[in-house]
C-alpha cells in the first residue's frame, strides 16, 4: 500500500482539535499516511507540516478582518496553490468555512476531479439554507457534528456522514478533582462567554439572577470558569455580585466545576453540549443588540438556539433571549430546576447518547468516512 498523501486546512483551536482527532484516526487505520496543509500545535504533533501559523487566520468579525482582508487573501492563494502542488488524495477543510471554502474553490477550478471534504456542516437548518447548495459547488463529502445533519447537505448535492460530536470524548472530571469544589450550599456555575461583548451584557443580569437565588438559597455558590482573554472583564463585572464567584482559569478546576455543579446559567453556544456531557442542568439566557436580534429572529428556522433541545427534539432547557433576558425571569427557573431536574436529566442523557457516546470515537468515525470516499 502506497502513500496516502492528504491536505488540510484549519483555521481555528477547535478545528485544530477535530483535526488532530482525524489524523489520529487515519494513522490507526492507513499504515501509511502523511498531511500537508495548515493547522495548529495539535495538528503539528500528528504530523502536519502547517504553510503558516494557523494564528493568522484566527480572527472573527469585520472589524477584525478588514486590517487584514489582503495578506489573507493572498494566504487563500498560497494555500490553494500549494494544495494543488501537493497532488493529494483529498484536500480536507475543516470548520472556518470563510478561509476554508474559498481554498476550495479556487482548488476545484484547477482540479475538478480532486476530492474536498468538509468537517463541520453549515448550520442550515438554523438560517441561511442556501449556504448548503453554495457549498455544494466546491465540496463533495461532508462530516457532520450531529445527527441530523446529513439530509440537508444530501438534498443540496454533496453525500455526508454523521461522524459524532467531539464533545463525547472529551475527558470528564475525576471525583477526587470533583470534590475540590464539595460545598454545603447549592453550587451555580455562571457561564457568561468568551467574547467581551457577551460577557459585558450578561455578567450584570447573572448579578441580579444571583440576589434572587441568595434569598432563597443563603449558602448558595457560584463558580464561575473563564477563558484569558476575558478573564479581567469577568473579575471586574463580577465583583458586587451578592454571592462572590470562584474564578476558575485552571483546566483541571474547569472540568472540576461542570461535574460539581448544581445548576448553570450559561451563554448559548456549544457550552450547553458540554453542560450535558456532565449531567449538569442548565438555564440559556443571551442578550444582543436589538438590531442583531430582530436580524436573527427573522432569518431564523428554528424555535430553539439550545443544541440540547435541537439533539433531544426536546424543549427541556429553558432559554431568555433578548427582552427576556432578565433576572425576574431566568432566577424562578433556575430555583425550579433546583427542585427538579427531572426532564432535563433525560433530555441531556439522549442528546449524548445521540451525538455517538459510548460508540466509536468520533475522530476514528471520521477517518473511515474519509477513507470510504477517497478515489480507489
């Protein structure tokens, strides 16, 4: 068996994780595999050579493009062009689909023939639905995150596997680490984001949510993770709340925390998934601009922005967007889920279970998948 010579692209840490989960899944079934492309320290350690620094193409919004819309156009050219150099099997893209599919285009314009493969489905059935059929021009096989994913990207004209969630591999806190964190009142784990915009919104309502529990619950705690980049605005905003907060940066105490809690007030985003892996119930609450929100709620298709709701086909998590993002109203929800869990505890049990817990492990499901559409 020759070389399997493949190509990919990340343009971000959690792709740099996908990434490196299917490199260590293709090298466990090809004796002989080597990867070319971009990608960061993760994909590095398996054996990517990375073009450049995956750094540079992690950046987010317009304000932080445009200073940088030429040197990364001339990176999409370079990348492209080395791809095609390279004469791979296939090239694989994975997530950051504004760098990603624009690669891929100018790779299927020279080389029609050349296997793309995505990692990380276009959320289309949460807006924007054309994206799938504009995908579809420069990519022919899909590896979606969850379930059901596959029949949007079938019905725009590319084939797709579920390959299961990342998040049902992640390692899950020990009960020694666990018990750091053993208290006698209720633990809350606040979770206001990672981008300051978020955290700048909702840190002042979780405040308020907290005057109300503390009068119910006076032992009540709170713990509250945080990431670098935000970790002063948290210390800042969260200093008069009425229950004074843990602020976790350490990993370890991280993980710690999601295993201990009680209950979480959480930001929406994939953090609920995480919330789910360890059995902790939640309540979303997300505030935006009221622009920002009558654009979303007009182009949305869904009635839910919960991944647990979505994966459970439930409506278990209670969500405050918006004008409902207030204290008044998150703070008897929260109690109630205090008292009884119930629903929420099978709605996260079927959500994992669907995203493939207990199966294969989700970067060898997406090495076969890749494998089983590579040209024989």
């Amino acid at each position: 068996m020759g070389t399997l010579r493949l190509f990919l692209i990340a343009g971000e840490p959690s792709g740099d994780r996908l990434g490196a989960a299917l490199m260590a899944g293709l090298k466990t079934l090809h004796p002989n595999v080597s990867f070319h492309g971009v990608g960061g320290p993760l994909m590095q350690a398996e054996g990517l050579h990375s073009l450049f620094p995956m750094e540079e193409l992690s950046v987010m919004g317009i304000a932080e493009v445009l200073p940088k819309y030429l040197h990364l156009k001339r990176r999409i050219r370079e990348t492209a062009a080395a791809a095609l150099a390279d004469l791979p099997a296939a090239m694989i893209t994975i997530d950051s689909p504004d760098f990603c599919l624009r690669v891929a285009a100018i790779v299927k314009a020279a080389r029609p023939g050349l296997r793309t493969i995505h990692y990380v489905a276009p959320s289309v059935w949460a807006w924007r639905p054309g994206r799938a059929a504009k995908m579809a021009r420069v990519i022919d096989h899909v590896l979606a995150l969850l379930p059901f994913e596959p029949p949007y990207m079938t019905a725009a004209g590319m084939s797709c596997d579920f390959v299961g969630h990342p998040v049902v591999a992640e390692a899950l806190a020990t009960p020694e680490e666990t018990a750091q964190l053993a208290g006698e009142g209720p633990l809350i784990l606040a979770l206001p984001g990672s981008r300051r915009g978020e955290v700048s919104r909702l840190a002042p309502v979780i405040g308020q949510v907290l005057g109300l529990i503390k009068a119910e619950h006076p032992k009540a705690r709170v713990a509250l993770p945080t990431v670098r980049g935000v970790a002063d605005l948290v210390r800042d905003l969260s200093a008069d709340w009425p229950i004074a907060p843990q602020i976790i940066e350490d990993k370890a105490l991280k993980r710690a925390a999601f295993a201990a809690a009680d209950v979480a007030i959480a930001a929406s985003g994939t953090v609920s998934l995480e919330l789910a892996a360890n059995g902790c119930p939640m309540v979303i609450a997300y505030d935006l601009h009221p622009i920002s929100l009558w654009l979303m709620r007009r182009a949305a298709l869904i009635d839910t922005v919960t991944l647990v709701n979505l994966v459970s086909d439930s409506r278990a998590v209670p969500e405050f967007i918006g004008e409902r993002c207030r204290a008044d109203l998150i703070a008897p929800a929260l109690l109630a889920l205090l008292q009884d869990r119930h629903a929420q505890d099978q709605a996260m049990r079927l959500t994992m279970q669907r995203l493939g817990q207990g199966g294969e492990a989700p970067g060898l499901r997406a090495a076969r998948s890749v494998l089983s559409v590579l040209p024989a």
